[in-house]
C-alpha cells in the first residue's frame, strides 16, 4: 500500500518539531501509531519512512500540531512558507511573522523542559524569553539555521544553567515543589544529578533527540554523552525503581512538565523587550563612548606640553664635608663666634667677618 497523496508528510526535520509543539514525547507517538519509539527515531531522522496506515495515522498526528516553519528569511523580502493544506494558498512571512510562529511553535513546550531542568517556574520562563530575545537579536542568523528550534533549545538550557544565578537574591530559597508527591520525587532525582547528565537525560529521553544530536548540542563526544544517559538513568532508577525501563521514564518527564502549568508570554512583548534590551545596551554604549572621549579630551588639556627632567637625588662626595642643617649653636661656638668677631684685624690676611 503506498502513502495516501491527500496526508503528505512533512519533512523529517519538521516532523520531530511538530510532535514537541504539541509536548508529546516519540514514546507517545510510537504509542498512538502502532510502533516502536525506535521507529518514531527513526521516521523524525530520515532514516526511514512511514508506509500505509501508519503512515496516514502519522500524518493526521502531526496535522493536528500548530503548523511550524521549513525557514525564515534573513530580510523582509524572503518569502518562506508552510501550507496547511495539500491546496491551500501560500502567503508570504515577515520575519515577525516567522518569530512569532516559531515562539509559539516552541516557546510553551521549552518552559517546560526548562523547568525540568532548574525546578524554578520563573527562572525557567526568564531563560526561555532571553533565549527567544538572542534569538530575536540575531534573527539572520537564526533564521538560515537549519535547525532554529534546536538554536534557541540550546541557548534557553546555557541560560538557565547558568552559574550566576546562585547571586541572585530570589534563587536562594527553592520553590514550592509539585503537589503530586511522585512528580515531586522524580524532579527532587532530576535536581540531584549534575547539570551535564540532566541535561543529556532531557535531551535524550525527554525531548527525544537522538545520541548524536544530544551530544553536539551540549558539546561532547558520543561515548561520553552514552556514559551520561546510563549514568543518570541508573540514579533515577536507584530512587525510583519503577522509572527503570526508558519508556516509562520518557512518558513521565513528559506528564511532569505538563503538570506543572507554565505559560510563555505573548510573542510581541518578547520581540518588545529584545528590542528594549538591545536599544538600553546601545544607550549605554554610546554614554560610556561619550564619558571616554571627555576624559581623553580633558586629560590632552591639562597634561605638560614639554618634558621637565625629574631632579636627580643628591650623592655624597668624598673630602666634602655634609651641609650642615641650620640650628642653633651650641655654647662652645658662641663663644668662638664672639672672640673672633672682637678680635682685631691685622694685616690684609685677615678680614672681619660681617653680619648681613
């Protein structure tokens, strides 16, 4: 049976996009389709394709997600366009329009993932909407990227991760954790594992990246990003031993994130406090700009406009006696003083001294 013309399937790089706009997990697509996640794997890769029934079941799963982009343009004249139907009319995007979309598109299920991540509700919208103003900021860039998703994932996760967050006065005490007491163990194992192997967890069982994926996005090798997942799926699996099979994990990160209720603001206030952000820094770039040029203009005033030698310390030279300091005199020089000025002046040898 060949693949029915009326549900054509979206290109393996937009079909893993699609499946995260709607917060499903490959466990819970293979679930609904009829197939091993290995499969769902390997349909989202390219490394094969769905055929038949599956492949019209598939389709309509990912029909049903808010339609996402194949691109955006760099400038306001690239026309990049999905159609949401097999004859619907094409329209062309402004890079607003392709912002906006791949916000709405990623942003609700990356607050999630993020929470995931950190464990704080607010840090996690905070790295999200930094990450989408980056990517605002740096739009050309981004959006020639073949994989924009992937771009901001990794930004919001750098952000998140962040060290300095520990100085900040509203993230030295934790967050009231999930009502659900199996949904606040499994986020207390999360938190306890380092941030590389929550990471690679995330990425690997809860996004539903591939290995190599996993491991280019945060920046190791494949072996090294393998030892990670086993690592920490063997943590999750000593605290929580129902967790140990993978599947079951991956669905439960995704019903974690669910539950905890996060949502992203609106996409024009986003690109709004990019913007902002952007004009403040320039702002402050051109004051400081300012402040140097008038202390390099002042210090050119008021320096010496020729070269005045420093004055050489003095040396003692050898037969000279010191400069005596000036003070008064002792008894025995008064007296000589007084006897050689009453003396009496005789021959041209000799001079009285005189005071002046």
């Amino acid at each position: 049976m060949t693949q029915s013309p009326a549900t054509p399937l979206p290109p393996p790089a937009e079909r893993r996009r699609l499946r995260e706009s709607r917060s499903l997990t490959q466990a819970q697509v293979a679930k609904r389709v009829g197939v091993s996640r290995e499969t769902v794997r390997a349909w989202e890769t390219g490394r094969a394709a769905p055929r038949g029934r599956r492949a019209q079941t598939y389709a309509r799963l990912l029909a049903a997600a808010p339609t996402t982009l194949t691109g955006a343009g760099a400038g306001a004249g690239t026309e990049e366009t999905r159609e949401l139907a097999p004859n619907a009319p094409t329209t062309p995007l402004t890079p607003a329009h392709a912002f906006d979309a791949l916000y709405s598109i990623c942003a609700p299920a990356l607050v999630r993932q993020t929470y995931l991540l950190t464990g704080r509700r607010e840090l996690a919208r905070e790295s999200v909407e930094r990450a989408f103003q980056l990517a605002w900021h740096h739009w050309p860039e981004v959006a020639v990227d073949p994989d924009p998703a992937g771009w901001v994932r990794a930004t919001a996760y750098e952000c998140a991760l962040s060290p300095w967050h520990r100085f900040r006065p509203r993230h030295r005490h934790p967050e009231a954790p999930p009502a659900d007491r199996t949904d606040r163990a499994l986020l207390s194992v999360l938190l306890q594992l380092p941030p590389p192997y929550r990471r690679t967890l995330l990425l690997y069982d809860g996004v539903g990246l591939g290995l190599p994926e996993t491991a280019a996005e945060t920046e190791a090798s494949t072996p090294a990003t393998a030892n990670r997942l086993l690592h920490a799926r063997e943590a999750v699996a000593a605290h929580l031993p129902d967790l140990a099979d993978p599947a079951h994990l991956s669905s439960r990160l995704a019903g974690l994130a669910t539950h905890a209720r996060l949502r992203a603001a609106h996409p024009s206030s986003v690109r709004a406090g990019g913007e902002r952000r952007a004009r403040n820094w320039t702002h402050a770039a051109i004051a400081f700009t300012i402040a140097l040029i008038g202390a390099t203009t002042f210090t050119l005033n008021t320096a010496p406009t020729r070269y005045e030698p420093p004055v050489a310390p003095g040396t003692t030279v050898q037969g000279v006696p010191p400069h005596a300091a000036p003070g008064a005199l002792s008894r025995s020089k008064l007296a000589l003083r007084t006897r050689l000025q009453g003396a009496a002046a005789n021959g041209p040898e000799r001079v009285t001294p005189e005071a002046r």
